[in-house]
C-alpha cells in the first residue's frame, strides 16, 4: 500500500488533514524521490492510527510523524499478509533525480481493514472544514527537499532544494557558511536559462568558469541511466550593496543567510514609522528648503550665455570641484557650456508685508528664479543664511534640527542595489570639510559565492537540470527585488511585440490598460482581481524600468526610430516583403523650400515648421481604384494626430454603404499652395501607376455640360489658402497639358488660360458649416448676421447691395468680414451657385458642408494623437483597411457596417433629430443663463431697494434727533446713513452690471423663461433694432 494512500482519505475525513497535511508531505519529500511502499500490516496500523487521530483527536502530529518515520524505515519487501519473520533485503538507493522513478511491485490491491466496532462513526456531525491555506505566490513553487546531499568528496550540501517546474524561479537563495546550498532547477532545453539571472543578489567580479574540453561532472546531475553528463561550472562572487556614509554602517553589515520580501517589508516599515513619528510641520519646512537649496545648487543659473565668464583664481578649484561632482552625479553627463555659469546671488526684499527672494547672477541679467508668497521664516532664513555664507547661523540651526530629528546631521537610511545606477546619496550631508553636499554612496563588499553546474548544450535534452549553490553570509542589506526574471521579460517582450502599430507610440501608461496586457494578466494570474504588471512581478511596478523594456522593444522593431528616418526604413521594409496590392507607404518625399515656388496665399511659417519640406503620401491600391470612381470628393487638413505634421485626408462617402472611404492620407510638414499642389500631383500619378488611368475632372475632360460619368464632379473643403489654390495650381498644369480645348462655360476661353482660381471656380465648393460658425462669432449686430448668412444661396436678388449694408451696419468686423471673403478669390464663389460655374444639378446634389472629412479626422484622431511618424502612419493604415474590408463585405456579401439600410430617409432623419436637440439645447443653455440672470438681478434689486428704504429712514430720524441733545443717538443714526448709502452704493454697481450682461441676453431662448430688466432697457434695444433697419 503506497504512503500515498493515507494522505489522501476519504471526502468525510479530508478536512481534517489540513494541519498535518503538510508536514507530512515535507516527511515524505525527505525520504527520497519515488513512491515508498510499506507491508500492509503496518499501514493498517498506521491507517487506524491516523484515523483515531482524525475522530478523537487522541494522537498528536509529532506521534502520527513518528509513526510515519517508523512505517518508512521498515524494510520494504513487497506487500504481506503474515507475520513471518525474515530477513529483509536492503532498501535500494533513491532514484537520481533525472531519473524515472522505480516501477512498484505488482500486488492486489490491499483490502481496507475493518473497522473495530468499538471506534466512532467515520463521518461524524463536524462543522464545516477551513479554508485551504493559500497557494504559494509565483516565484516560488514548493520544492522537494533533502538534507546532507554530497556533491563530491570535498563538498556536501547542507540542504538541496529541487525544482520541477521549468518556470520556477528564486530572488533570495540561502546560503550557508559551513555547508553549501544547493538549488536544483529543471529547465526547458529549447529554452535554456540561467538561475542566477533571477536572484535579486548582484553578482559579479570575482568569477570565472571551466575551460573548454576542460569538462567538469556532477554527480546530481546524471542521465536516464544514472551516468553522468559532462557538465561546466561556473562561480560568481556578490557585489553587495550601497549605503550613504551617513548611516549606521555596522547595523547594516549585520550578515544574514536567508532573506525574504517579508524582511524587507518589515525594515521598509520601521523606517517608515520612524519618519512619521519625527514628522512635524517644521521638519516639512526644513527638508523642502533643503531640496530647493540642492536644485538650485545641481541646476545653477538657467538664463543663456550672453557674456563670457570670468571666474577669479580663489573660486577655481572650488568650481572645478563642482564641475566634477555635477559629473559624477549626473554618471558622466557634462552641464551646457551655453548657459550662465555666474555666481548665484541672492536678493531679499519685503514688499507690502510679502517676502520675495530672487536669485541671479549679474546685475546685467533679470532674475531668473523669483520665491514669493508663502515664504515662510525658516526658508528665508536658511536660504539667506547659506547664499551669505553663514556657517555660524547653519550651525545653529542644524543642530536644532538634529535635536528634533531631521536636518544634514541625523543618521540617514539611504540604501540601494548595487546594481543601482545611483551615484550619491538623494540627502543632504556635511562631508569632511564641512560643506553641504551630496555624498557618494559607500559599496558594502560581500564574500558570499554562487557556483553553476549545468550540462553542455548537446546534453540538455538527457539532464535538463542546473544546480546552483550558494556558500558564505551575506554582510550587507537585503537588496530591493528589483531583478524581473528573464522568462517574465522574455513575456513582456512578446506581448509588446503583438502590439504592432500601438508599438512606435507606447507609453508605459498605454501599456499598462492595453487590452493584450489585461488579456494576458487575466489568463495568467486567475485568482487575481484586477490583476496588473505588479502582480506579475513587483519589479514592473517602476514605471521607468517598464519603459526601459518598452525602448528596447522600439529598438527592436524600428531600429532607426518612429521619426522621419524610420518611416523611410519602413517603405524600405514593405517594399521588399509586401506584395504590389498590400503596400502602404507610395511616396516619401524631402525637397529643400527653395525648391517650391512661394505664393502670396501662403500663410506665415510656424516656429515648428523649419528644415525641408517633408511630404509622405499612404495609399493602398484599393484606394486608388475607388478614388478613380469617385464624384464628390472632400478634403481637409489635421493637425493633431502627428507631432510635427499635418495630415492630409482625400475622401467621399459611398452611397451605398452609407459610410465614409478614405482614399488616402498625406503627412508634410508644410501647408504651402505649392506643397499642396505636388501632393496632388503624386495622387494622381500613384492613381496611374495602380489603374492605368488617370483622374477626369468634369469641366477638364468633358464635352457636354451635363456629361458626369466617370470623374471628378464636385470637391469640398475649407476656406484654406494653401490648400485651395494648390489644387487649382494642379488643374492648371494639367490643363496645360492637354490637347487644344475650350471651355465649357466661357466658350471663347481655352482651359489652358483659366488661372488656378478660375478652375475653382468649375469645381470647388466652401463649407457653409465653417462659414456660419465664423458668422455667429462674429461681433455684430444680429441684422448683420442675418445678412451675411443671406449670402449663402443659389442666387441673391442684391448681391452688392447686401455687401455694402454688411460693411455699413456691421463697422470693421464687417467690413473685414467681407474682404476676407473677397480676398480670397474664391470663398463668395463656393458659397453662392449663381457665381459658380458649377451645374446646378451638380451644386444641388453634392454637399454644402465638410462635415463627412471632419467626421473621418474626429474617426481617426480616436486611435490616438500626438503620434509619432511611423505610428501614425501604421495606425491610420489599420483604419483604412478596416473600413477598406468593410466595403468589401457589403460588395461580395451584402453584410452591411451598421443594422442600418443606409437610405437616405435614414441619414434626413438622423440628421434632423440632431440638429433639433443641438438647437434645443442651446435654447435651454439659454435659458439657464436667464434664469440666473433673473435670479441675481432679483437679489440686487432687492438690496438696492433695501438701501434706498434705510437711508430714508435714517434721514427721516435724522431730522427729529437734536445733536446737542441726544449725541449719541444722533451718532448711532448717522453711521447707520452712511453705511446705507455705502450699501446702497455698492447694490447700484452690480444693479448697472448686471443690467450691462442682461442686453446680451436679449432676444435669446426659448421664449418660455422672461428677461428681467427695466422696461427703459427694453425699450432702448428695440428702438436701437429699428432705427438700424430704417437704415
């Protein structure tokens, strides 16, 4: 009967193996690998037994371990029913641990024993059993483990831990001075690991390994067989830690054997009690003083270089000795030569009872830091004190600090890795002459040794195992687990890789609520709620760390970087493994400016906008094909979605899927008439390379009017300069460049002669939507308004004279309004159709807004903004292609993007309901502002009339007081006129104030909710109203 058996009762008696359970379990492990067998006789004792301990609780847990040690040391000699004495052969050695384990005697299953009949109910009534202890956290699955294991002759390990788990892994190793430790890991052989890698110790110098041919063996690490594979060692020595000078040195190099995340944990605690306990006001004032002293003293002056800096022969060596510390903290990092490096001086001044403190260099220069406010005494104190050099008054005050707990001279806790890249203690010290300094940290040594057995790479597959083991204390504090194991880097790494397109623009923070990571978190760590990379490991709780993963996975897969280098490796890329149809990126282009012919249109250039002229033009052939179909385009420019380039989007809506396509996307760096025109050269000639055939625009290549198959009818945009005149710069190139023809609606032209404007004016339409929002901001008279939107028609019975009334009645807002328009030689011409040459057809059918190419930049600007180069381009390549596959389901499957049937009832409708609710709910806005208007008018009225009431009574009682007589009444009433009028002076300003907000409230809302304001205000408005109309 196996062991095993009894540490696996029956449902009824499990609960109460919970206690003993797992010191049984650790008896077992001790025994040796394999399963143990004992006669059925003394299991049976041994059953009874731990069933009477069960239901009686009679037996105790060492008894019940005894009886156990004695079951195992019996000789095994298969199962037997009688008493017979004999001698028993030996017990066979335990097996090797990369061996399978003995195969069990053939038996009958042993038959249970029958229950004596004096022994209580198997299942007696019992509350229910405890909570199962919790399962051991990920870093460190339960091992086997043994004691007094020899290595060779010289060397036997004190104890040997053995892990099964591939995955397993340890942060703090034990160690023994007299006995090594030994830690046995089976690995993967297609995933070999070293593990070392994940202690939290800092291994380093002294170290070496085994030669080459100069093979080692060792004897826990053998093959099925039990023969030993050749092996390489290899030793390492710990590196310690860091601490500040300043601290308790001897408390720190106390040694220890065995650490773990609970030791840490408890020393963080203390010394975190520690500082609330000697917190107080004072010591936050102290230490912030302090810190803004040590910037000043790291960061100096920030103003630029103007002159040269002469330093005197007495402060050379002092400023030399600075420079060198600012080096060494910064690890190497040399201050900017083209900054101010003056004498930081300070000035105190107080103004009106404020103190104001400025510190700067030269009486030549401004200030350049300025403290006011809240300056407290202390911080004035100390910061006058040390910028005058008065080490006296320091001393002073340090020594209160101290007294008190906190301040330079109170023994500091500052400990870190060695691996840490931190160079000086964060707090300030005095050093060795006295100044107040930064003191490099002080390395704790360490002797402890770790030796590394692992097989060579052609016997990994017969002995996947590596043994580690650890001898010789460790002097220094428990290092921070801040090593993250290889295999859970190795995980980042692949998961940052399915991240693609949201790669080049990660952020920690994006990572962190990326849906793959939470997806990821979720699968692994089951019994975590709301599990995050802390969870994982503690490790990736540093923000920075994670980002340094995130750059070396941008390293990795853009190995030029995401700016304008790493686009051009990426069309490089897609070039050579992309197929003809699946490619992106067509052109890039970089041109110098002189390059481009400037126009008056084009607008000033922007502090960002320096260097070439930068142009990168994205477009699948699908797009191509689409856009060669299409009538009615629409364009517009973003200027969110990339750092350092707008983005150029050319799109129109299908009809019969009711949504949006986007054709192509253009970055450049420039919003020119000229840049504008080459990108819709390279559009075209990408079109030809896709189709074989060129774009048609209706009033180009047409000879009928109301011929519109198969091009161009109909392009909608904004009233930007750039971007209209450089379309009209293209189609008169392309008309330049076409056979003799005449146009169509000025017969006695040829289309060759027709400026960029005049082409505009075949084709190009102005949104009304940007025009009406200029109007309504607009600070003009609401007749003006009206007039101006008059001009938004098919055709206006007074054109000039509608024109001269706005410039008229509307001052210079109105006057610059309408030349703006005229200026622009073709804004009038794309809002009104009578100054269009466009069919009116045509000018009915197509839109009168841009609202579809907003909508598609809104649509976009959702996959992020603020992106880098390459991740925009990648993240507007998978928008494309998403909608691109959309209309391909519709075409091949008639599967439609939305439950809608895309008619146009549908769009009329839902267009109409969304204008009444934005006009209903601007009219309720309205009227809340009434409301409020009304609520506080109402309330000054109140007291102004109040006042008024108070100063009539006063003057009244006035009046029958004799002040000779009754002088102190006649004090009490006359201060109580003066406050009236005082009151009612102060109720008659804000009455005229609000009365002022009130008249621009007129003639808004609904109409439900009334004004309130003096009818003579009312009155004067519409007498204003109409004389304005008279006119």
């Amino acid at each position: 009967m196996s062991i095993a058996a009894l540490l696996n009762p029956e449902p009824a008696t499990r609960g109460t193996w919970v206690d003993i359970h797992g010191r049984l379990t650790e008896l077992l492990s001790r025994a040796g690998a394999g399963p143990i067998y004992v006669p059925l006789d003394i299991a049976e004792s041994l059953s009874l037994a731990v069933v009477r301990y069960a239901h009686e609780a009679t037996t105790t847990l060492s008894q019940a371990e005894h009886s156990l040690s004695t079951a195992i040391q019996l000789p095994v000699h298969g199962p037997s029913h009688s008493n017979q004495s004999s001698a028993p052969p030996p017990v066979p050695p335990p097996a090797p641990p990369c061996a399978p384990p003995p195969a069990p005697p053939c038996a009958p299953p042993p038959v249970p024993p029958p229950v004596p009949p004096c022994m209580p109910p198997l299942v007696p009534p019992r509350a229910p059993p405890p909570a199962p202890p919790p399962a051991p956290p990920p870093y460190a699955p339960e091992p086997s483990i043994r004691k007094n294991v020899k290595l060779n002759r010289k060397t036997t390990l004190s104890t040997l831990y053995t892990f099964n788990d591939v995955d397993a892994y340890i942060e703090y190793p034990e160690t023994n001075n007299d006995k090594p430790v030994g830690y046995l890991f089976r690995r993967d052989p297609k995933n070999w690991r070293i593990p070392s890698h994940d202690f939290a110790y800092s291994l380093g110098l002294p170290s070496g390994r085994s030669w080459r041919g100069d093979d080692v063996e060792c004897s826990l690490l053998v093959d099925d067989t039990g023969e030993h594979v050749p092996c390489m060692e290899s030793h390492f020595t710990c590196q310690g830690s860091k601490v500040c000078p300043k601290s308790d040195v001897d408390a720190l190099t106390e040694p220890h054997m065995s650490a773990s995340r609970d030791d840490i944990m408890e020393r963080l605690t203390n010394e975190r009690m520690n500082r609330i306990e000697l917190s107080s006001p004072e010591s936050d004032v102290f230490q912030k003083t302090a810190a803004l002293i040590s910037a000043i003293r790291k960061v100096g002056c920030g103003a630029p270089l103007h002159e040269e800096t002469i330093v005197p022969a007495s402060e050379r060596q002092s400023r030399e000795e600075t420079e060198a510390w600012l080096v060494k903290v910064q690890r190497g990092y040399r201050p900017e030569l083209d900054r101010c490096q003056g004498r930081i001086s300070l000035e105190y001044h107080d103004i009106q009872g404020h103190s104001k403190l400025y510190l700067n260099t030269t009486a030549k220069q401004a200030a350049t830091i300025t403290y006011s406010t809240s300056m407290t005494v202390m911080t004035s104190t100390i910061l006058r004190q040390y910028f005058h050099e008065d080490t006296d008054e320091l001393d002073r005050i340090e020594q209160a600090a101290f007294i008190s707990g906190f301040g330079p001279l109170v023994e500091c806790t500052t400990v870190s890795n060695f691996s840490s890249q931190r160079v000086c203690c964060p707090c300030d010290h005095r050093d060795q002459r006295g100044r107040l300094v930064q003191l490099e940290m002080q390395h704790l040594p360490c002797n402890a040794r770790v030796r590394i057995f692992e097989p060579l790479e052609p016997f990994r597959d017969l002995c996947p195992f590596i043994l580690v083991t650890c001898a010789g204390d460790h002097p220094h504090p428990i290092p921070l687990p801040q090593t993250t194991p290889p295999r859970i880097r190795s995980e980042l790494s692949r998961l940052l890789g399915l991240l693609e397109g949201d790669l080049a623009d990660l952020t920690p923070r994006r990572f962190l609520r990326h849906p793959v990571l939470k997806a990821y978190l979720r699968e692994e760590l089951q019994d975590v709620p709301s599990p995050t990379l802390s969870d994982l490991h503690v490790s990736l709780a540093n923000r920075e760390r994670l980002n340094w993963y995130i750059d070396l996975a941008k390293r990795e897969h853009f190995p030029v970087g995401t700016g304008w280098e790493g686009i051009k490796y990426a069309k490089e890329q897609e070039d050579l493994s992309a197929s003809p149809e699946e490619r992106y990126i067509r052109k890039i282009i970089e041109l110098p400016v002189d390059s481009f012919e400037t126009h008056d249109e084009d607008a000033p250039l922007q502090k960002n906008e320096t260097g070439d002229i930068r142009i990168v033009i994205c477009m699948s052939p699908d797009g191509s094909r689409r856009l060669l179909k299409a009538q009615y385009l629409q364009s517009d420019i973003g200027f969110k979605r990339v750092a350092g380039f707008y983005e150029f989007e050319l799109a129109c809506v299908d009809r019969d899927a009711n949504t949006s396509v986007i054709f192509c996307r253009v970055f450049l760096n420039r919003q020119t008439a000229a840049a504008h025109q080459r990108v819709f050269y390279e559009i075209e000639e990408i079109v030809k390379l896709d189709t074989g055939r060129s774009l048609r625009y209706r009033h180009l290549h047409t000879h009928r009017v109301d011929e519109t198959d198969g091009m161009v009818l109909h392009f909608a945009g904004d009233q930007h300069p750039g971007q209209a005149k450089g379309l009209g710069l293209h189609l008169q190139t392309l008309a330049q460049k076409m056979p003799r023809k005449y146009d169509l609606h000025e017969p006695h032209r040829l289309v060759a002669d027709l400026d960029p404007y005049e082409h505009l004016r075949r084709i190009f339409r102005l949104c009304i939507v940007h025009v009406y929002r200029n109007i309504h901001d607009s600070r003009v008279l609401e007749e003006v308004h009206d007039l101006m939107r008059s001009l938004i028609c098919m055709v206006h019975p007074d054109w000039h004279g509608t024109l001269d009334k706005i410039c008229e009645l509307g001052g210079k807002t109105g006057t610059d309004w309408v030349n703006n328009k005229i200026n622009s030689k073709f804004a009038f011409e794309g809002l009104c159709w009578e100054k269009s040459y466009i069919p009116e057809a045509i000018w009915k059918s197509g839109e009168a807004n841009s609202n579809l190419i907003e909508s598609v930049h809104a649509d976009v600007n959702r996959e992020g903004i603020s992106c880098t180069l390459v991740g925009g381009v990648m993240k507007g390549k998978s928008f494309d292609s998403i909608k691109m596959k959309t209309l391909a389901a519709l075409e091949t499957t008639g599967i439609c993007p939305s439950y809608n049937s895309g008619h146009l009832s549908e769009n009329a409708t839902k267009n109409l309901k969304r204008k009444n609710n934005s006009h209903h709910n601007q009219l309720m806005a309205e009227d809340a502002k009434i409301e409020a208007h009304n609520t506080r008018i109402r309330k000054v009225h109140d007291a102004l009339v109040k006042a008024t009431g108070d100063i009539d009574c006063y003057s009244q009682q006035l009046l029958n007081v004799n002040g000779d007589a009754h002088p102190t009444e006649y004090r009490r009433l006359s201060g109580g006129l003066s406050k009236a009028r005082a009151a009612q002076h102060k109720a008659q300003v804000r009455y005229d104030k609000e009365i002022v907000g009130g008249r621009g409230l007129l003639k808004t809302g609904s109409g439900k909710v009334m004004i309130m304001m003096p009818a003579s205000e009312v009155e004067h408005v519409q007498a204003g109203g109409e004389a304005g109309r008279e006119n």
